[in-house]
C-alpha cells in the first residue's frame, strides 16, 4: 500500500518546528479505508488526534453517520494514550506519526489522503452529533465551497478575546463582515472538491489563510448553523488558560492579511479617498 506524504511547507512560528520536520516523513501506519473499497466514498471525514482517547470512539461513530458512504481519516499524531488502538478497530482510515505534527497540520494531512467529494473536519475532543454534522455535509453538496460554523464567539465581554477580535476583523478586511467571526479556524467546517485545488492541502495548516484564500478564489463560503465549541469542552477551555493559542492563532491571521494584501494591494483593496500624500513628502 502506498504510504501517504504531505508535500507542504512547515509553519514557520517556533511552536510548530516539529510540524515542519514531520509533515514530510511517511505515517507509519496507514491502515485499512472504511467500507466497501469498491464504492468511492461521497465524504471524507478528517479527525486529528493527540491523545483523545477519551471521546475518540464516539466521535469517530458520530462521523460515519453522516452519510452512507463516507470514509474517517484519524491522523494520529504524538499519541501515548491508547488513541491508536481505538482508531485501528473502528473501521477508520488511520495515519500515524510518532511526534506530534503541531497545530492543524493534521487536517493537511488527512485533506491530502482524502478521496471524497466533501471534506468534513472535526477535532478528536468535542463530540457532535451526526445530525449536526450531516447539515455542514449538505450545504456543500447544494453548492456551498465552504460551510463555516457559524459561531463568532462572546463579543460582549468587557475584554473580548483576541481570537475572536481576530476573527471579526479578518472578516471585515476581506469584505465580508456578514459572516462575523465565523472562521476556518472553528470547527466543525466542510469544504467542496473545488475549493480544496482552490487552496490547496497546506494552506489547512493555516485556517485563516485558507479561510481567505476561498474568498479571494470566489468561492461561495457561508455560514451554516451554530456550534458551540467553547461549551463542548471544557477541559480545553481549562487548558486554555495555562496554555493559551490565542498567540498562535493571532499570528495564523496576520499571516492571511499578509497574504490578503500581497494578492490585493498595500491597502487590501480599501481606496484611499482623496489624500494627496504627495504633498507631504
């Protein structure tokens, strides 16, 4: 069986070192597809995992019933709790890498290997139910390229999150303030077939830019219905505290501005009104 390799470029932020060593090596382990090989699965279900084995089971039998013929990618990664040998007997697609790959460079990964039409990402440690996942699969197959949760956040805190402000001000920027701070970065999302040649599997490991690159291409990308993630768990919101992304995250945006005005102009296709800058040189 062909061992599956990932062609895209590391991160370049230090707590994602690892992921650039990494992403090029072989998985280990890529073990069996799910169903029956004759029947191209219509979904590609990608769940990155690192030591979940707590909700791991469940939400790999929440992702096969989204639809009858859909295939779960686990890509374990830096896993030392059992996660393994519960994605092994589930029926699951599984890659396996020794170290861990860094932050959501496992949905590149899993995007590269995945041979549906719609791609569905949701993360080890929140369980949805089928139902709500299965709205996100629809939306793409009536024509969405990508259908983002469609939650923004609390924006009513007297210190509002940077994520969230993030979130929102990407938005904005891109012309999009209707879609809030609905976000790539949230799960769970789906995207169509197009939009992933649109971008490309790398750009996964970085939400936002993905996120901006869709709208750049003209992709149709809407919100669906929302999901709370904050609510679903709570032990990452406990971890959050000590161990905050919101650095990391941040930095995912500024890198999808930096792209926005490379592919836009220096003022990311705002005009500059009548100044005349001139005079003042």
């Amino acid at each position: 069986m062909r061992k599956p390799k990932f062609a895209g470029k590391g991160r370049k932020r230090p707590i994602r070192h690892a992921a650039a060593e990494q992403v090029n090596l072989d998985a280990q382990e890529p073990i069996h597809l799910s169903g029956d090989p004759w029947q191209a699965p219509k979904v590609s279900v990608i769940v990155p995992v690192m030591n979940e084995r707590r909700t791991l089971r469940r939400v790999i039998r929440e992702a096969f019933r989204v639809h009858p013929h859909t295939e779960v990618i686990v890509v374990i990664n830096g896993s030392t709790d059992g996660s393994l040998d519960i994605a092994r007997r589930s029926g699951a697609k599984v890659l396996v890498y020794d170290r861990p790959l860094g932050h959501d460079v496992g949905r590149s990964i899993g995007a590269r290997e995945a041979m549906g039409d719609i791609l569905l990402f949701v993360d080890a440690d929140m369980v949805i139910p089928a139902a709500k996942l299965r709205v996100f699969v629809d939306a793409v197959a009536r024509g969405t390229d990508v259908a983002l949760n469609d939650y923004s956040g609390p924006v009513d805190l007297p210190v509002v999150h940077g994520v969230v402000l993030a979130k929102h001000a990407l938005n904005t920027l891109l012309g999009r303030p209707d879609l809030a701070g609905a976000s790539m970065t949230a799960i769970p999302h789906a995207i169509s077939r197009r939009a992933l040649s649109a971008f490309g599997c790398s750009a996964l490991s970085v939400p936002p830019l993905a996120h901006t690159m869709a709208i750049r291409h003209g992709l149709k990308v809407e919100r669906v219905v929302p999901v709370n993630v904050g609510k679903l768990n709570p032990v990452r919101l406990k971890r959050e505290r000590t161990n905050s992304l919101e650095p990391l995250i941040v930095g995912d945006h500024l890198e999808a501005i930096h792209w926005w005005l490379r592919h836009t102009d220096f003022r990311g296709g705002y005009e500059d009104g009548f100044r005349q800058r001139g005079m003042v040189r």
